[in-house]
C-alpha cells in the first residue's frame, strides 16, 4: 500500500468515475429533496406497522427518525431501500422518490437505485470469513473493479472517511471480526461507503456500543453528512439533538411530528412529542 497517500487527492475522483451508474437521471419533482417517502404503508401478516407515513428527506443533511420501541423506525427505515418486502408476510405500498424516480415503479430500476442506499444495522455484522480488508472490497468486486491498485485506493480511503484506518492499516488481512465492536460497526460503514452510495440508511448505530466508539461514530456522521444523505434511527435523544438537523417522531406506526431539530425538542407542537422528548414514557 505504500505511496498511496499521495493519491488520496485522486482518490475520491477515481471512486467517482468507477463506481457512479453510467448514466445519471434527471429529478422530475422537488429537487431539493434527495428522497421523498409516500404513503407509506408496511404490514406483517396483515397487521399494519407504518401507516400512511410521508416524509421527505433533504441531501447533505442527518434526518433522525425518534420514538419508543416497536413504532415502526425499522420498519419504516427498511422501506426506504426495498428490505421490508424481503421479510416473509411483509407488505409495502406507497412510493420512495430518489432523486425523483420511484423504487417501487419497477423492479429493475429498484436494484439499480438500490445500490444508491446504503445501510448500517443496530448490530455490527461483517462477513464473518472475510479479512478487514476484504470486508471492505466485498462490494466493489461485485461492482466489477478488478484492479488491486485501485481496490487499495478505495479501500483505504474508505476506512479513512469512517475514521478506522489508523487503527487497522497494519491489520487488513486480520478477520473483520477480530475488530472491537465500534470498529466493526466503523467498518460495516466502510463496506457501505464502498460502493459509493448517495444515501446512508442507519438503524440504531450506536446502540451496542461503548460511550467512546458512539462519539466516533457521532463525529464520523458529522463528517459525512457533507457529502450524503443520512437516515438515522435513534431512541438517544441526545444523539438525535447532537447529530441531526431534522426529526421525525413516529408512534404507534404514525409520523407524529416531523420539523426541524432543534423545534421538535425546544418547541414541540404535538402533546405526545412534547411528553416523549421529555422523557416522559418510551
Ligand atoms: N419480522 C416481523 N414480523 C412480524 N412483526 C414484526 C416484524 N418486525 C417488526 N414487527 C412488528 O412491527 C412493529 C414495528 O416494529 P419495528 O419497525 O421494529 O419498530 P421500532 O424499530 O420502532 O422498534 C412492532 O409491532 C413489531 O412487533
Ligand atoms: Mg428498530
């Protein structure tokens, strides 16, 4: 790897030019907004666990999705990306715009927008065989980069941008699993940057982590968010006041409320959203 740092520069071009679709969509509706959510409706067995949710989601900006356990922040998160319906008995209607083009229109252009969403889990899961190194170029092979130099190039600029590679230069053929748990979440969001996605989808982050690994995740999304649109689901209102700039409180399968950050928690509108970032139930 050595002489690499003096492609960082070209580093983020190349990934750029290698790993964009060749072509590039214009955006029919509201531009501003890089995904539009809906009526967004999402089932298991019938039983309706997001009902009629709309939202819209702005680029280069951290929307936090809050609420109490079991509202449908998952479920609703694996809508945006087309995962619901790939759970047995899980049913979706609605629509998810990126960029202006509907996910749900058809199936072959959901695969090709699909791979513009990324998605970090609540628990870290690398691909248990594979190096740290590996992990991280899983995505690209499939993506048909073959070159080892630009591979390394991808690969390490990656680890750069969640902060990891500092810690693990010296250990990329070591197991991705051999890694603490906030490095291998660091890592999986590594493996999603990868193949270069325009919006990062985050379900509960941090929850499984020490304090110092949740700060660097914190301080990471802060870094990213220049560059992606960021989803994250949260039950840390402090988190969602430290990294966000738009809330929306879901409960019971419901968009609540949904404003700016600081208004939901300084000035909420709606009683239950005062009551919830109060701390009074959830
Ligand atoms: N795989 C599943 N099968 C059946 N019901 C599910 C499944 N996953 C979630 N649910 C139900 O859907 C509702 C919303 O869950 P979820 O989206 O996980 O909420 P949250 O992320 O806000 O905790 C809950 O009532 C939950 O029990
Ligand atoms: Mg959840």
């Amino acid at each position: 790897m050595e002489g690499v740092a003096d492609l960082e520069s070209q580093q983020v071009d190349k990934m750029e030019m290698l790993t964009k679709t060749p072509f590039t969509q214009k955006a029919t509706e509201e531009p501003q907004y890089k995904l539009i959510a809906e009526n967004i409706v999402a089932s298991y067995n019938g039983i309706e666990a997001v009902k009629k949710v709309n939202m819209k989601f702005r680029d280069r900006a951290v929307t936090a999705l809050i609420g109490p356990s079991g509202c449908g922040k998952t479920t609703f998160l694996r809508c945006l990306n087309r995962m619901h319906e790939l759970t047995k008995s899980a049913k979706v209607t609605g629509r998810v715009l990126l960029d202006g083009q509907d996910l749900y229109s058809n199936r072959e252009d959901a695969i090709i927008h699909r791979r513009k969403i990324g998605m970090v889990f609540q628990k870290p899961n690398p691909f248990p065989t594979m190096s740290i190194y590996d992990n991280v170029a899983a995505g690209l092979k499939l993506n048909g980069v073959k070159d080892k130099k630009i591979t390394d190039q991808i690969v390490q600029g990656c680890l750069e941008m969640v902060y990891l590679w500092d810690e693990v230069k010296h250990d990329l053929k070591k197991p991705g699993m051999s890694l603490s748990g906030g490095q291998q979440q660091r890592l999986c969001i590594a493996r999603a940057l990868a193949i270069q996605p325009e919006v990062l989808l985050m379900d509960e982050p941090a929850s499984a982590l020490d304090p110092i690994a949740t700060q660097k995740i914190e301080e990471m999304i802060n870094e990213l968010k220049k560059e992606y649109t960021i989803i994250i689901v949260t039950h840390n209102m402090q988190q969602a006041v430290r990294v966000s700039d738009y809330t929306g409180f879901m409960y019971l399968g419901d968009l609540v409320e949904f404003g700016e950050t600081k208004q939901i928690f300084e000035n909420p509108r709606n009683e239950i959203t005062a009551k919830y970032v109060q701390g009074q139930f959830g």
